[in-house]
C-alpha cells in the first residue's frame, strides 16, 4: 500500500465540509498517557477511523493512502451503524463533528456524532482555526530542547499529542494536540519552564 501523506484530521474535515502507537516505556499510566477523568463538555472536528488494529479512534492525523490509516485518541461509544461511513480493507472511517467528555481513558460521547457534510462549521465559531497566543517563556531555551519537548510529549502522550515543532524565533514548542486534558497541561507546566509549550486543540471546550 502506498501512502502519499499525512495530513491533518481536521483539514480532511474542512474540504469535506465545503464541497495508535504502542505506550511508552516511562509514560504515564492509563494506557495511553491520557490522565483523570474530566467532566468537560469537549467538541471537534476529526476523523474517526477503526481498522484491524484498533477499534474507533479519533485520529489527529490521517494518511491519505486507501484506504486511510490513523488513529489516536479511543472513543467510547461510538456506534458505526448509527452513522453514514466509508468501509475498505477492514477499515471504516467518517469525518464528524463530535462532542463529548474525557473519561480518563477515552473520549465518550455526549451528543450523537454529526456528519462532516451535514454541518456549517460557521454555527461553530469556537472551533475555527486561529493561531493561539505566544506568550513571552521565562526561560530562553535553544531549538535542540524546544524539539526535545515536542519528541518527549509525543512519546508520552501519544494518544492526545499528534506532534509538532520547536518556534524558535518565539522561544516556544508548539504542540498539536487531539485534545489537551488537564494532566497533559499539568505534566508541561510542571516539566518544563513557563510559557514555554504553546498547544493547539482539535478538540475544545463547548462554550
């Protein structure tokens, strides 16, 4: 199978809408770095794909061969027979905009998924993309530790972070995320200097 390239979920999503690795040996528990329940009402964006590797999973990012591969972040509840989708190989997978809340393990849903061709993400003014504020990092560090950030992240979370980059210019280590759960931000604000890791969410908080 040849892939072509890897893209992001939520970009997948915006063409539509208008026309899991293995834990790490020092992750943190939970099976995938993930953390404690949160009982915030979380809403994205993503692809959901299942194949014979694992079952329903949000996937952050998708490779763009057929059919696709992905995955990330389980979701709970998630009824394949309930909701229009594509089916190849052993695969499934749909764009929708989903809505729901992190049980500590997996993202369970709250509301019934919503085809992606079904929505006007201008109803959705909260999950338009935007570049998140950089703040000014209290401690300057070079671009081999901003990317060690990025690479430690990744590994540790694999489930919610997709990856990522070292800023350089702004001092930062911006890193792109399923969803940012509270121990995910608590475990950087704890690690590393502050203001030094700036994340950007496919999934966020429903106002």
């Amino acid at each position: 199978m040849t892939l072509l390239r890897l893209i992001p979920a939520a970009a997948l999503f915006a063409v539509a809408a208008c026309g899991a690795g293995e834990r790490a040996p020092d992750e943190p528990e939970g099976g995938s770095g993930q953390g404690e329940a949160d009982e915030t009402v979380y809403q994205g964006a993503l692809t959901v794909l299942e194949n014979e590797e694992h079952g329903p999973q949000l996937a952050g990012v998708v490779a763009q061969s057929y059919p696709p591969q992905g995955g990330g972040l389980d979701v709970a509840g998630w009824d394949w027979e309930a909701v229009e989708h594509d089916e190849a190989a052993g695969t499934r997978w749909g764009m929708y905009l989903v809505t729901g809340t992190f049980n500590g393990e997996a993202f369970e849903l709250t509301e019934e998924p919503v085809p992606a061709d079904e929505v006007d993400m201008d109803d959705y003014p909260h999950l338009q993309p935007g570049e998140p504020e950089t703040p000014e990092p209290a401690e300057p560090l070079p671009e081999a530790e901003l990317q060690g950030i990025v690479d430690d992240l990744t590994e540790r979370f694999p489930a919610l972070v997709n990856g990522g980059w070292a800023d350089a210019e702004n001092g930062v280590a911006r890193i792109d995320a399923t969803l940012v759960t509270p121990e995910l931000e608590s475990y950087a604000a704890e690690t590393y200097p502050e203001g030094t890791v700036v994340f950007s969410s496919m999934l966020e908080p429903v106002p």
